[in-house]
C-alpha cells in the first residue's frame, strides 16, 4: 500500500504531547476528533507483542470530554443514551451508546460520573457536543456543556498497575475496573480511572494542566526503563483481537446497538426518557438482521478503506468487512465484521476479493480467542 | 518540518476519486468531515500559480451535503443561522454561519435551497447532521435528515468557464455566482453552482451516482489539455489572500460571527428565530474587542499549528495567527489572525517568536491585495 503524507493545519489540532512523541519517532498518525492520533511508532506487529507483554504510554487525547453540568444534566445525558442512568454514581464510568431518534448509533462514549449534576462524555470520533447543544438549545435546559481542556494518557499493558504503582503509590491498586478516582503526583491532583482502549489492562490519566503533564509524561519514561516503558498506540489487531469496537470503524449511525451486541447496554423500561425508544423497541420486537461478528482472513493484509464485500460459496453477499488487521497470534488477518443474520455462524466459511484474488476466511465470535 | 504518514482506516473515508488521485500522484492529505482531502500533488507554490492562470479539478467529497427535507424543513435550517432566509429563492446557494445559543460559530456552510421543503447544508468540518438531528428530536419537528449520497468535484480557474462549456454546453455560461441549476453529460444530470474555495472562478458539480461521476472525472482530464487542466486542491495562500475564511482554521466556537466580519449575514429582525439570537443582540450592543484581519509576515513558512502568539513591540500579546502559508505573489507569509480592535490598523506592525527568533509582520486588510 502507497504511503501519504498528513497536512497539519489549526484545523487538525496538535496535543500538547505531539512534541514528545515526534521527538520519541512516531511515524504515523490518523485524526480523530480534529485532532492528531498517533498510530505507530516502529510497526503494529513489533507493537502487538509488546503491549501484550509489557508497558506502554499511548497520547489518546484526541478522547475529546464533553462535560455536561447544571441542574438538567442528568435528564440530558440520558436524552442521548439507551443506557439506564438512573441508579448512576459519581465515581464510576459509563460505557454508554449514544443513539439518535431512529436508534442509530452517534458515539460510544465512557461516561464520567463527576458529581450528580455534572459529567464528563469521554467521546469517540463524533461531535457530540453539537448534538447535546441541538438539545439543549430546543429544550431550553439549565445546563453549561462545553469541551473540557483535558488530555489524556494512557498507560496499557500487563505490567501498568507496577507503573502506576511506583509513579501515584499503592492506592492505585484499589481502583476498580471503570471506577475513577484523583491521585497525586508532584502535589498536583489527576483524575485516573482504570479503563482504556485495550484488553491488556491499564489507566486512562485525565491531565487539565499542560506543565504538570509534561512533567509527568517525562517522568514516567525516567522510570519506566525496568517495566520496559514505550510509546504506543491504540493497537488494531490487539483490540479487534478483543472486540474492542471502534466507532467510525465498526460501526456508525446507521447501525443500531442490537447489531453491534450492546444489548445490556439498552434499557427500555417506562422510567427512562430517550430519544430512539420507540425506534429501539421496535427494533428489538421484529429482531435484528445482521450482527457484528469475528472473522478471521487467510491473507497477511487487507485494506479495508476500500470497502471490502463478504460474499458466500454460491456468491450471494452476505456481509461488510469493517475493520481488519494482521494478528501475529493467528498469522492470519483478524477483522471485525456486520454479517447477515442466516450466516453468523461460527466456522462459517466466506470469500473476499481481494486484488483479484478470491480469498477465504470464516466467521468467529467476538472477542476472537 | 518533518514529514508523517496518515493512517488511512474506514472511519477515515475515501472519496469516489480516491483511487483516480493517487494515479495522479497525490502527495498528502488532510482529514475533512471524517473523510480524505487532497492537500498538494506537486507543491503549494507551482499549485497556487496554475490556479491563477489556468484550471485545476479538485476532489472537494469532503464538503458533505446535510439534506433537511420536510414540512418543517425551513424552520430547522432557520433555527441553525443568524442569516435570514424568509426571502431565500429555490436555486440559489447562501453563504449562511450556523451558531449555537451563545453566537459562537458552527460552521459556516453554503446552503442549497432545492425546493421550498428541501435544503442542502454543505458543510465545513464539524457535524452539523448532530446539531440539527438534535434540535429536531426534542422540538418534534416534521423533517427528514440524512447525510446525502453526494461527492463533489470543484473546477477552479479563469479558464474554467471555457473547460465546463466544452463539457456542459454554453448554457453553463447563464449560471451566475451563487447560482445552482442541472446540466447534463452522458445523458445524465448533475447539480452544478457557480462557486468554489478559490477567488480564481469556478463550479462546484455535485454527484450521485459513482459511475456517471467517474465519466465525467475521466472526460475532464481527456479534453482538458488544452486548458492546461490539471488535478488540484483548495490552495492555502491563494485562499488566505482572497479572505476565505476555513472554519476549524480561522474561526470556531469560540468565535462570534461579528468577529469574524460575517456582520451582512447577521440579522437580528424580530422575524426570525435562530438560537444565540439574544446572545448576538448582547454583542453587537456591546461591541466586539477583536476581529480577524490579514497579516503579512517576513518569513518563508510559519506552523500554526504550534499556536503563534503576535505581540506588539512593548510584548503586549494583541492577537493570535490562525492561517498562513508563503505566497509567492508577496514573496512572504501572508495570514488570517485574530487582533485586539485597538490594533486592528493597517500598517500595525507586530511581532511573532519562531525557532527563537523575533520575526515581524503587520496588519493589513482581508482580501489581502
């Protein structure tokens, strides 16, 4: 594949990291959220085997924060989400669709329960901001919502809570999976939850002051050398391996959350007020059509930027590749996929074309083990 | 500066022309609307000078079209603008900044009026389709809203009107500036306005349907030699020159329309209902405290994306620079910023830090001449 330059411009924002991690040798980025997104430092094999074995910093800051407080907050977080929010605590995190009035999905956010009037949407690549605004502006609600000047680092890997450890002491070790607290370092506060964008295990560190960010990204790398510390990325085979769906990638607004397996994450009892209810129950009454599933690909690589057609034996389409990626655990191409209903069987078989070539791969669940 | 890849991914679209381009030579690209811009083929300054004398072809898919269509189509779009748009006619196009509660800019779209019920916002790079499915979902308004199945490609250059006559026929000719009509090629229709990202002239085509597009596409290019036509991009200082503002890049939500000189598509008449009308009834009664204004600057390249601070010679901070790039008619960078009214002069000489040294420019008028 032809390789292509990125323009930097305002428009595609620098974080306040992008100095250190060219200086650290980044070679690629994507945007994400108007903002630059690290995708590799060396190449996504070398990268795979090292997050799944050690430690790595990766600059998500492009997950940009909506927060959302005022007396109205809650009724508008829960205006955008399927998601019962209604027994919420401040403290936790919220894996929350965000869906429109025909129950298709506008982001899949990590919501942050600040305080019981205020919240932070922790987005994928989508402006929510402008459809929280569209709401509240109709509604006339009694809310300030604004993007949060906070960027956030990751620390991903087996050996993260050792990190972690040496860097904010012990008490990070009682952080619960999706739980946040604030933990200090040079006697400045950070907000940490124990979440991310990996199956590996980690942090996110939501930083809202540059100096002492700065300070504490060179730290971690002054100590990070016994845990084998490195700059990294969100890593495609390892989270499509873990069925870690990206939005924009796996999924979009024209599907709905039945088909991409976010069931127990739609609540449509009487008590909860969102838009798309109507739309989501009726969804569910008729059953959904197709489903995100696995795949696995006998290929090295397949670019799915083209669109890539899944066809069955007889030639009869039967699906959309969506996000794919070569794994070292398999030697194969692993890939998420939205596959007609009739054919998300496991070992089902399929064709791609790939070149010309016709290539085979089968149908797997998610996540792909 | 040193150069980085992009990472292309489905999230990150390709464009009906995509693989048409990269024949071509693209070098790089930008992300626009989720979706690949072409940024340069050879380079800016060779780019900048054909344009003004001859006619480039631009791959301009990234401007969606957002379709608001229904019985309460022209309320929704009204509620978007500050523009007035009771006496807006069917075939024309109007430059039209959409603002949220508080006046603070959105985008700055050209909206289609189609029919009486049915609107096209071609948009800049934010999700206008949220803000507006938004305001519809809780005002229970009666529209349709999708984004259109529409690519664009732009013809840009004096000799354009002479390469689309030869393609479209001489009727093209009564299309005047800000005008839309159809027109056919191949026995097709396309929706083509006289408009365009570039001072030089143009058209901007607009197609549904990928195979008669790559015709026309490939029709352009077999006739175009003798127009000297060749493949392009919206050229940065030929834009900055003519004062065409590029949302993300000169202005956001930060920014009001009075500031950002948009005053004759401000109405405030008791007719209309917009949101941040009150907000923008406060600031023009208060008077604005900066405005974006064109700077020269005596250097051969700045990097906004940096963030470059302007002060004056006491090192006052008075504004911030937001666009540049060299132009070769100036033989120095020429810019957009935005200035603190008291030195919003011609002639106001300022100063900016680049690499450690102290590098000089001023104030001048937009379009810069």
């Amino acid at each position: 594949m032809k390789n292509f330059y990125i323009s930097k411009s305002r428009r595609v924002r620098s974080t306040p990291f992008t100095k250190r991690i060219e200086e650290q040798g980044v070679k690629s980025y994507t945007v994400y959220n108007h903002m630059l997104l690290p995708t590799t430092f060396s190449n996504v094999d070398e990268e795979y085997l090292h997050l799944k074995k050690d430690v790595q910093l990766w600059d998500v800051s492009v997950q940009r924060e909506i927060e959302i407080s005022g007396k109205d907050a809650h009724q508008l977080v829960q205006l955008m989400t399927c998601r019962d929010l209604s027994k919420s605590k401040v403290g936790n995190c919220y894996y929350a669709p965000l869906v429109d009035i025909n129950g298709g999905i506008i982001n899949d956010p990590l919501i942050y329960k600040l305080d019981e009037n205020r919240w932070r949407v922790c987005i994928a690549d989508s402006d929510v901001l402008l459809f929280a605004k569209g709401i509240s502006s109709a509604k006339n609600l009694d809310v300030d919502i604004f993007e949060a000047k906070v960027d956030t680092l990751a620390i991903q890997g087996p050996k993260s809570t050792k990190l972690m450890e040496k860097v904010f002491g012990k008490d990070i070790n009682n952080l619960k999976f999706f739980k946040f607290d604030f933990f200090n370092f040079n006697n400045k506060k950070f907000l940490i939850s124990r979440s991310g964008f990996s199956k590996q295990g980690g942090f996110e560190i939501h930083t809202d002051e540059i100096k002492a960010a700065l300070e504490l990204y060179d730290y971690f790398f002054k100590i990070g050398n016994e845990f084998n510390l490195k700059p990294g990325t969100p890593n495609h085979p390892e989270r499509i391996e873990g069925g870690l769906l990206s939005y924009g990638n796996d999924m979009d607004l024209s599907d709905n959350p039945f088909e991409c397996g976010f069931d127990k994450y739609v609540d449509l009892n009487d008590d909860i007020v969102f838009f798309g209810k109507e739309s989501l129950k009726n969804i569910k009454k008729k059953g959904i059509t197709r489903k995100l599933m696995g795949v696995k690909i006998d290929a090295k690589s397949v670019d799915v930027s083209k669109g890539i057609i899944m066809k069955d034996l007889k030639n009869k389409q039967i699906g959309q590749l969506r996000s794919a990626a070569f794994s070292p655990k398999f030697n194969k191409v692993v890939g998420i996929a939205m596959v007609k209903k009739d054919f998300c069987n496991i070992s089902e078989k399929f064709k791609i074309e790939l070149n010309n070539n016709s290539i085979s791969g089968e149908i797997c669940n998610l996540p792909i083990v």
